[in-house]
C-alpha cells in the first residue's frame, strides 16, 4: 500500500469557510477543515490514509507520490518568438547561455517555501 506521509500536503486558510483546509496536490478533490492548521494537516493526512486503505481493497491504483516521482531535469517551455528574442538578448548580453539564463530566472521564482507548505 502507498505511504500517505509521501503525499505532498499544503494548509491554507479559506476565508469564506473561516477555517483552515488542508489539502493534497496529488487528490485533487479530497480536503479537510479545521480550526488549526495542525489539524487540518492530521486531517487530511488521515483522510488519504482511509482512501489508499479503500483503494487497495477495491485494487485500484494510487496516484504515485510527487516526491517519489523522478524527474529527468529537462522539460520544454514555448514562448513566443517575442519573448524568445528578448530572453536571447538579455542572455547574450550578461555572456551566458539562454538555459543558464532562464535556468536562474526560474529557480529564483521557484525557491522551495515554507516546511508547512510541503510534504508532511
């Protein structure tokens, strides 16, 4: 059976319920409310757990954790022909390649976030 504590978990406060939800990237549509956050979290962590629980009784297969997925490290991005040019140029201008530049473009906008927002 999957480990529900490889899910990738994240709590968010909703206004319009006035409650916590927790939630899990790879269930879309399983969530839980609460009070806390810690109790959002534990709620939905239990939850998946009863869901893997169903779905290995009823044999069918869970999404396969994010974080037990691998990741080659390449993936393709399109863009138009605008946007091309101008990242070339900048890429040009600072004496570096357009992947090392858009390399350090994305890895500055994708800087891990807090420990509360990723896997439990």
């Amino acid at each position: 059976m999957a480990d529900a504590s490889h899910y990738t978990y994240r709590v968010t406060w909703s206004e319009g319920d006035g409650e916590f939800v927790g939630a899990v990237a790879e269930f879309p549509s399983l969530s839980w409310l609460a009070e806390t956050q810690a109790e959002a979290l534990d709620g939905v962590i239990g939850l998946v757990r009863e869901v893997l629980e169903d779905m290995a009784l009823t044999g069918e297969q869970p999404p396969v954790p994010i974080a037990d997925r691998p990741y080659s490290g390449k993936f393709m991005v399109r863009t138009s022909p605008q946007v091309h040019r101008t990242l070339a140029i900048e890429a040009e201008e600072q004496g570096v390649s357009l992947n090392m530049l858009v390399n350090q473009k994305i890895t500055t906008q994708a800087a891990p976030r807090s420990a509360a927002a990723g896997a439990a």
